[in-house]
C-alpha cells in the first residue's frame, strides 16, 4: 500500500508542474505589462542553472519544471509577451 501512495503522489507533482508553468507564463505577460522585457525572462533561468551546478531531481520527481523546460517554454511565450511590451 504504501508504494501505491508513493506513486499516487508522483502522479501529482505534474498537476503542481503545470501550476508552475502557468504562473511562469502569466507572470512573463504581467512582467510585458510593466514595462520589463521578456526576453530577460530565460536568461534569469539560464543564470539558475548554473548556479545550481546541476543539483536538481529529475523533473518527474519535483513539483517544478526543470530548468531547461522553464527556458524553452518562456522563450516559446515571448512573441506573446511582446505585444504587451512597450520599449
């Protein structure tokens, strides 16, 4: 019973994964609307994982997406987040 718990709350860490994804995403469009540029957005995230020298779970495991997911999802969200920009 108990590895079947265990596996019910792996199940659940993707729900709490896309919670995070979706306030990146907001958060990247809220960022546009007060005037700082999302193209920065990756680069804080780039920043992080190099400090982190790779100690991270694997995504599977944590209740975050991974780095390199946050990088590639905020610069797929950028041309979205551009209109809200105003240089």
């Amino acid at each position: 019973m108990q590895a079947v718990g265990m596996g019910t709350n792996v199940g659940m860490l993707k729900f709490s994964r896309n919670h995070e994804s979706e306030a990146d995403h907001m958060g990247l469009i809220f960022m546009a609307m007060a005037g700082y540029d999302p193209a920065t957005a990756p680069k804080f995230w780039e920043r992080m994982a190099t400090l982190s020298g790779g100690q991270a779970p694997p995504e599977f495991l944590s209740t975050h997406p991974s780095h390199e997911t946050r990088i590639k999802d905020l610069e797929g969200w950028i041309p979205e987040a551009n209109q809200y920009y105003k240089k």
